[in-house]
C-alpha cells in the first residue's frame, strides 16, 4: 500500500486532474494535512504546490511556531531541516536565544486565503526579528503578539536603539547555508548591513531588498532534489546590492501609489487549472491518519541529507532591530 501511494505521487506520467476546478486559495486553504508520499515542490513559489510536505513542531529547544491558528507551518522537509538547524547554530553561536516562526506554507502548499503571493510551494519561510523570549507563549499569546518593527518611527531606516550584532549574524547564518537562495529584508535593513559589515560580504548577496519585511526576514531555498516541476529563480550574482539597485529603494519611485484607474477592475481570482496541472492530483491525494505522522522529528520520514555547513566563520562587525511601507523625504 505505501508503495502505492509513493507510486501515485511520483507524478511521473501526464497528471490526471482528479480535483474539480475552483478558486484556489480556497481548496489549498481548506485542506489541514498533507499528502502522502515523497516530497515534490511543483511550479514556481508564487504558483504551485507541494507535495509530501511535513510540519515543523509548533515547540522545540530553540523555535515557537506563531500564528498556530494558521495552520502554515508546513514546508519541504529540507525546509524544515533548515528551520531547525538554524534555530539551533544561531542560539549556539550568534548570542540568539531562539527562532519565532511565522508562516511557512500549507499542508499542500498553493495559495494562501491571506497574505503572501509566494510561500505556494513550500520553500519560503518567514522568521520574526524578535528574538524568542524565556517564556514560552502559550497558543492565545501566539495569535496575538507582534513582531516589532526594526524601523525609527515613520521612515525607511533602521532604528539603532532596535538593532543589534546577534541581528546581523543572525543574517548571515542563515545566508551562510548553500541550500538557501534569497533572503528578503526591508531596504531599511539591507542599507544598515551595507553601511556596516565589514570583512566577508559575499553572503550579502543574498540579502534582497523588498517591501514590508520590517519585522520579519524571509528566507527562500533553492528547488530541491526530487522536484523535476519545481520552476527556479534567475540567479542572484556575486553583487554585495550595495549599489545603484539599493539606492532606487530610497527614491519616491518605489512608494509612489499607482493611479486611481477609471473604470472599475475585477480583481483576478487564481484558479486550481491556472496551476501547474500536477496540482489538482496533489490536492486530491490521499493523506495521513493524524498531524503527528507528519511531524518532522515525529512520526515523519526525517531522513534528508542537508548542505548546511557546520560552521560559518567570519562574525559580522556590531550592526544594528522592522515597519509599513513609508515614503522618505
């Protein structure tokens, strides 16, 4: 029987279309488990799915799961892996006591009911700038803390009295590791580094300037073995950013609001058949008995090699804690 099911989730032939069209934030979002079998991201993260996903504890030594009501703490079990050994390497040696992670992706990955255009095919995660405190948040305080901004009341910079060191190597361990591709700041951030690491800059290059991300940093990985329909980002180049592309950030450009149209536009509603058509079979495979036997560490399958280096040298010089999308004078 499981070699039946590892069988069905190949999609190792044209795929079937077992599910029936709809929109499809609301099929991907209504669905609470996973799918069985070997773990596949499909398409690109911002239009896709995922098969054979695991969860990450909503608790561990070094992360708390946020937002549990969410139901977004699934991804790609080297997602996952890397979730966890970053918690671990940045509270050993980065002087950061734990991770609060925000949204991951859903249990088969596809279009969220709220927020967020990527995290579709589970590779992107969100982790909070706000270090885990002592106490654990029990599931009520999780719905409702925030994550404080790292910006100076209503501008685009960074406020010093916020940022820390253990922020920026927080940074660079997680841009350190050879299976992460991008990860996402506000250029708030993204200037702060650049005005003040010195020494090994190459892992800047992966630190990408974009809007909101005040509060949170978003790391993304690169399409994994075993994904022959996972579609991947251009790469990145060896550029630090620290260049005419981050100074753009700080013009009005950026901020302008688009002008009010003229005549009322329908906003466009994805569908399951505008997905790669693997997905409609994902969303339609059979699941597990119960959460726990797709629980990283748990009951799921763990057994993924990882990349992650086992040291990274070089700690950042002091760098300085992220808000809205505000327009600089």
């Amino acid at each position: 029987m499981r070699l039946a099911l590892t069988a069905l989730l190949s999609f190792s032939g044209v795929a079937n279309v077992f599910a029936e069209d709809g929109p499809a934030k609301q099929l991907f979002g209504g669905v609470a488990l996973p799918s069985l079998g070997s773990p596949q991201s499909t398409g690109f993260y911002a239009k896709g799915c995922l098969a054979g996903g695991v969860a990450l504890p909503v608790d561990g030594p070094t992360w708390q799961v946020m937002r549990l009501s969410r139901n977004r703490n699934w991804g790609h079990p080297r997602m996952i892996a890397l979730l966890e050994r970053l918690s671990r390497d940045a509270a050993a040696k980065d002087g950061w006591p734990g991770l609060l992670v925000g949204d991951i992706s859903q249990p088969r990955g596809g279009p969220m009911l709220t927020g967020h255009a990527s995290h579709q095919v589970g590779l992107d995660a969100d982790i909070w700038l706000t270090p885990m405190p002592k106490a654990r948040f029990n599931n009520d305080q999780r719905e409702k803390v925030e994550a404080k901004s790292m910006l100076k009341g209503d501008t685009l910079y960074v406020d010093p009295d916020k940022w820390t060191p253990a922020h920026a190597a927080l940074l660079k361990r997680a841009a350190s590791y050879a299976e992460v591709e991008r990860i996402f700041v506000h250029p708030g951030i993204k200037k702060k580094l650049c005005e003040t690491v010195q020494g090994d800059r190459s892992w800047m290059a992966k630190i990408r300037p974009y809007w909101g991300h005040f509060y949170h940093f978003h790391v993304r990985i690169k399409c994994q073995p075993g994904s022959p329909n996972c579609k991947p980002q251009e790469p990145i180049g060896t550029s630090d950013g620290c260049d005419k592309s981050l100074a753009w950030w700080f013009t009005d450009e950026p901020w302008r609001k688009a002008p009010p149209s003229t005549k009322p536009v329908k906003p466009k509603v994805m569908m399951l058949s505008d997905l790669p058509k693997l997905c409609a079979q994902i969303l339609d495979a059979p699941g597990p008995q119960s959460r726990d036997q797709v629980t990283y560490g748990l009951g799921a399958k763990t057994n993924f090699d990882s990349d992650v280096p086992a040291d990274v040298p070089d700690e950042p010089v002091a760098v300085p804690r992220p808000k809205a999308r505000v327009k600089t004078n």
